[in-house]
C-alpha cells in the first residue's frame, strides 16, 4: 500500500473574504489583495516538492467559483450575468460566500479509509458535508462527483453520500481524522470532534466548534472500521478558542508517530496509553506544552499543519510552512522533535504563503489516499502527479489565472466566464468527463 496526498489546485478566485470565524487568518487578511496565480503556482510546487521526495501524489480540481448555481438556489435568477450583477447590487456578501476557493484545502474534502481497515475490503470514502459554513457546504456536491469520478470502480471503491444535513452531523473531513499504523497490527483511526449534538460536553466559548462527534462516528460506521481500534476523542476547547477550528492545527500523525500540542485533544494521558495498548511500544509521540510553544503561536505558524513524509526507510521528514521557520517558538519546537528520539530525521520549509492567509497549510492543502497497486491501475483519470501534467498544469494556470484580485473583482462577470474556460479544460487535461453543475 502506498499514499498519495491529492492537492487541491488553488482555484482562480482564490481570495480573502473573511469568512470563517475561529480561522485567525481568515479573519485577519480579510479584504487583502490576493494573488491566484502565485496561489496556484505555490501549491503546484508543493506537489513538485512532495513528488520529488518519492511519495505519492496526485490532484483535485477546484470547483466553479462564483458558483452561480448557489446563487441561483438563493433565489436570484435570469442569465449568469443577471445573477452576479444582482446578487453583487443586493446582497453582495452572498458573492462572496458563493466566490470562495476553499475547496483547494482537500484535507476537507473527505474521510478516507484503505480498504486494508474496512470490513468489506474496499476502500471508503466520505465527502464531507461542511455543514458549519455555507461557503464550504457548498463544495459537497461538486466534490462527491469528482471523486466519483476518479474513484469509478466500483468493485474497489466506495464514494459514500456526504453525511445528511443538518448541523448535528457536520463534518469536516479528513482534517479531523488521523489513521496511525505498525506493521503487523491493524490500523487504528482518531477522529476528533468539537462539540456534540446530543448529550452534554464543553465546548469552546468564543469560536465555533465544527465536527461533531456524530458525525465522526457516522463515517466510521459507513468505513465498516473495527469499534476495537476507533477512538473518539474531543478536540479542547482552549484549542479551538486559540484558533485550532480543525485538528490539524494542533496535531498530526502517520505510521506510528504523532507530532501534537497539548491543547489538541481532552484526556491527553488517555489518549496516548490507548494508542500504546492498540500500536504497542513502537508508537511514539512529540508533545508541546503550551510552555514550550504557545497555541497562540502554533495557529499563527502552523508547525502541526506539516505534512509529515514517510520515507520507505521508515523515517520521517517534516513539510513545514515557511512561517513556522520565521516563528522561533516553532522552528525551536520542530528541530527539537528533528533531534529527539523519533523516526523524524529532517524538517522542510515550503512557501504555501497565499493559502496561509485564509488558515490552510501545507497538510490542509492534501487528502491521504492509502491505495494498493491495482486500486492505482483501477483509476482512469489523469489525476496522479507526472512531470508532463505539471508541466501543462503550470501552463493552464499562466493562461487563465490573474495576478490579482481584490473583493470587488468577485462581481466582474468576466472572472466568472474565465474561471468556468479555465475549469472547462481541466476536466480535459485531468480526463475527469463532465463534473460541474455548468458542463452538464
Ligand atoms: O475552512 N479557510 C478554510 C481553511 C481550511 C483549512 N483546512 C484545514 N485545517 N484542514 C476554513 O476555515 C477562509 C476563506 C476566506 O476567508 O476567504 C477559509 O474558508
């Protein structure tokens, strides 16, 4: 079994719209000027990075934005410029929530599990439903459909429904989700969730908690995963008051290590003895105290947002931000774990700067697919990391994408054609067939 890490492209709209509150970034760089192609360009570089070091890595398409089919589910109607020109006159913050590029964070996307952990022995996946902001609850849709199509084989893969509505089942996907493993022991998954819909809990009291636990246990139930090695476990709610909306702010795991803060999950000590009892003596784990890195500091500079890069060599690489090395908290606290005694042997910065700004690192931007070497040969689309797709993907982005765009820019019908053009042939260099609610 190998894993791939899908990268959302950055989609052409990419912006700071300020619009999810408990994301400090999101809230900080609202109105900014953003830059999509630059945005687009330094998460194709992340691939190229991530490929380079001999990991599997593949590609998700980012969705069409302004997505005038939400517009049009609001009510407003008539002609794709009437929509935008009227929803820009009277409600324009409708075009912003509809204009997000949010989906290019596919750590969001979905649940996965490899069918090596399901009962059925297919691989199982679970859109997310993003339930806690319109403008991700919007990207359900479009995301079920693309990885429909590339997970098509159905004696393979199962691509579940997104989890029914209502807020008592949200779910924020695979950035809540951790799957740990040794070799000669079945895999264990963590989900985490913030608040529950039913029954009492404590919960954060200035952010909004997002997962909820029954959404978690949902999609454990639909991955047919073993009760035995499935902890549920509550993110604090100083955490999410800090500004960890998801997890992977706080923590991060693979193979048998965890990297995490102590303010990521309740019942730390529980945690990690029940871990020990499931993964034997070979888990191991790095743990900040919010002495040593402050959780204000760990959501200003991501360093729990690392991808982390199992070699086969079974050692570890880190994929850090950039700002975690400009953070001296951080990078103290990463070349601490670098010389700890842990399979980490090496700590790597990337400039994933335009996707910072709206709280989306490295390990944000990629959903983990475990896949074995017939699932990979099972797929048809032209998804999996190539020099020659990088190579026309970069020409794509040059083509279509501007170098700047303020918030106003979102009511320009012109952006909207360009991004459906620019969406329109992707599908054809990705082999993708018809997956946006315009083509069809
Ligand atoms: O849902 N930001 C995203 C960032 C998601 C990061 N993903 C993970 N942690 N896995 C969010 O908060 C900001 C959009 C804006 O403000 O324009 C935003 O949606």
């Amino acid at each position: 079994m190998r894993e791939f890490n899908f990268d959302g492209l950055v989609g052409p709209t990419h912006n700071y719209g300020g619009l999810a509150p408990g994301n400090v970034a999101s809230t900080i760089n609202e109105g900014q000027v953003s830059n999509p192609r630059e945005a687009a360009l330094q998460g194709l570089a992340k691939m190229r990075f991530v490929h380079g070091l001999g990991i599997g890595q593949g590609v998700l398409p980012p969705h069409p934005r302004p997505s005038l089919r939400a517009l049009r589910t609001l009510g407003f109607s008539g002609s794709d410029e009437h929509v935008l020109a009227r929803a820009s006159r009277e409600a324009f913050h409708l075009v912003r929530l509809a204009s997000s590029a949010a989906a290019m964070w596919t750590a969001n996307a979905a649940t996965v599990a490899p069918a090596a952990d399901t009962q059925d022995h297919k691989l199982h996946v679970t859109p997310a439903n993003l339930q806690a902001m319109f403008h991700r609850a919007i990207e359900a849709d479009t995301t079920t459909k693309v990885l429909r199509a590339i997970f098509a084989d159905t004696s393979r893969f199962v691509v579940h429904d997104a989890l029914p509505g209502g807020g008592q089942f949200a779910d924020e996907g695979a950035a809540n989700h951790t799957r740990l493993s040794v070799s000669g022991r079945p895999a264990v998954h963590v989900f985490a969730w913030g608040r529950r819909a039913w029954g009492d809990f404590v919960g954060p009291k200035k952010y909004p908690a997002r997962q909820t636990l029954e959404a978690s246990q949902a999609v454990a139930r639909l991955h047919q995963l073993d009760p035995e090695r499935t902890l549920f476990v509550q993110q604090t709610a100083e955490g999410i008051d800090a500004g960890a909306f998801h997890t992977d702010v706080l923590a991060v795991g693979t193979g048998c290590f965890m990297m995490l803060h102590e303010r990521a999950f309740n019942d730390l000590r529980g945690v990690i003895v029940r871990l020990r009892e499931l993964l034997g003596d070979r888990f191991c784990y790095e743990l900040a105290t919010e002495d040593e890195l402050p959780s204000k500091d760990a959501v200003a500079a991501y360093p729990f947002n690392s991808q982390l890069i199992e070699k086969d060599d079974g050692t570890i690489e880190i994929l850090a931000p950039k700002d975690s090395e400009e953070t001296p908290r951080a990078k103290d606290f990463l070349e601490r774990v670098v010389a700890g005694r842990n399979p980490v042997t090496a700590v790597r910065y990337l400039d994933v700067r335009q996707s910072m700004h709206n709280g989306g690192g490295p390990a944000c931007l990629r959903l983990r697919v475990p896949l074995e070497p017939e699932e990979t040969t099972a797929i048809s689309a032209r998804v999996f990391y190539s020099e020659s797709l990088a190579a026309e993907l970069d020409a794509w982005v040059h083509k279509h994408y501007r170098d700047r765009l303020t918030p106003n820019d979102l009511s320009d019908p012109l952006l909207a054609r360009e991004s459906m053009t620019a969406l329109d042939e992707l599908t054809r260099i990705l082999r993708l067939g018809s997956v946006y609610d315009f083509q069809t």
